[in-house]
C-alpha cells in the first residue's frame, strides 16, 4: 500500500557516513531518506551529509521510499518513527539540544543506521544526554485484548482498556474477538504474522512473539481506515 503524507510532530531525523556542521541560529531544513534500497541519510540542501549540528530549531524532511523500512530518530527528548509500510514525505519541526541522536530503519537496525552530534564535543563537556526510557503500555508477557467489529473499528489494549501504543520485545497472549464476517484481524511486522479469516465471527487466542520494529494491526479489506499501529522499541 503506498501513502503519501505529510505531518508536523516535535522531534528530529537523521544520519551520514561524512558530514558537515551546520549553525542553527535560525530555523535550518534538513533533508532524511530511507530506501528504496538499504540506505538512510541526512543532508542539507546542498546535499552535503550531515553529522553535526549546533543546538537550536530545525525542520526535518523524510523521504521515505519503501514499504519495507522506517526511520526511526531518538536522542535527548526525541522519540520519533515513520510507519514502516508508509511511503512519502513527513515533515518534523524539532528543537535539538545539546548530546547525541541516533536513526535506524527498525526492521534493519543493525545494518541502517546513524548518528547525529549536537553541539561541540567542548560544549556538552564529553557527556552525552540520556534519551528518557519510553514507558511500555504493557508488561512482558501480557494479556492484549485484539478487537475488529462489528462495525469499522479495530483496536488492541490491554484489558484495562488502554489502547496499546509501545511494546518491548518478547511474548505476549493475544484474545482476538473478531465480530464481523465483513472484517478480519490481521498482526504484521515486527517478526509476527497472524490473522484470522474474514467471514470467521469469534474468539481466537494467539502467542505472539515480538521483535523491536512496528506491529501493524489491521483489516485486510479495508486496511486503509482499519489500522492501528505499535512501535516494539
């Protein structure tokens, strides 16, 4: 499925193999791609690669031209993503301070990644700021509650009724109520595949074990409006 889209968020984007340093006294656009093939870069207008900034504001532009990657940017206040199966442009309106931020492609983090510095070695005195742990919405090896129908609606939570936006890696149960025979439930991504069919109407209960990346939950006929997505970080 290809999408196209662009978005404002606070957060940031980036990476490079050699780089520049850029002055940020005004607000500075810079310029993010992932794939089509196993790359991820940042660069600036000029198309220099970036790997070094002054703190201050910038706008942040991502290409992202393939289904099967993402980027992914975190440092000092930033936790940011682009759905792996989305393809097109977002654009993040980010304030960068002092430390260090890194990007990967989720699905290929070993292979697609980078850094970027922000402010002079001198400046941050050799330390660099520790990105906030992001809270998970539920345990290791908890109970997930997976619903599509009767109507146009999809949606995991726990079974507190909380919608389920961060997971860590590992295993987790699954009950599945599929209330349609027009619908059906689908996981995907990060190493899980599971779905049921669409004219079954009941309750399933799935093991599913799960890998850092983006879990895509869905309905297959209607995937566009029917989709919910969770980052495993």
């Amino acid at each position: 499925m290809r999408r196209t889209f662009v978005i404002v968020a606070s957060s940031l984007v980036t990476l490079a193999v050699a780089g520049i340093a850029i002055a940020a006294t005004t607000p500075t656009t810079l310029f993010g791609t992932v794939g089509p093939g196993f790359s991820i870069t940042l660069r600036d207008a000029q198309g220099n690669a970036v790997t070094r900034v002054e703190p201050g504001e910038f706008e942040v532009e991502v290409d992202d031209r393939s289904e099967e990657h993402n980027f992914h940017l975190s440092g000092p206040g930033v936790d940011v993503s682009t759905d792996v199966d989305a393809v097109g442009k977002q654009t993040f309106k980010v304030t960068l301070a002092n430390g260090r931020y890194t990007f990967v492609c989720d699905p290929h983090s070993s292979r697609m990644r980078g850094e970027l510095t922000v402010g002079a070695g001198s400046g941050s005195g050799g330390v660099t700021t520790p990105t906030p742990p992001v809270k998970a919405t539920a345990p290791v090896g908890g109970r997930l509650s997976l619903t599509v129908g009767p109507g146009f609606t999809i949606s995991l939570k726990t079974l507190t009724g909380r919608k389920v936006t961060v997971l860590r890696p590992g295993a987790y149960t699954f009950t599945v109520r599929d209330r349609s025979k027009n619908h059906n439930a689908r996981v995907r991504g990060a190493t899980a595949t599971r779905a049921t069919g669409v004219g079954f109407v009941g309750t399933r209960t799935w093991r599913v074990v799960l890998r850092k990346g983006t879990l895509v939950i869905q309905c297959d006929p209607h995937k566009a409006t029917m989709r919910q997505t969770v980052r495993v970080t």
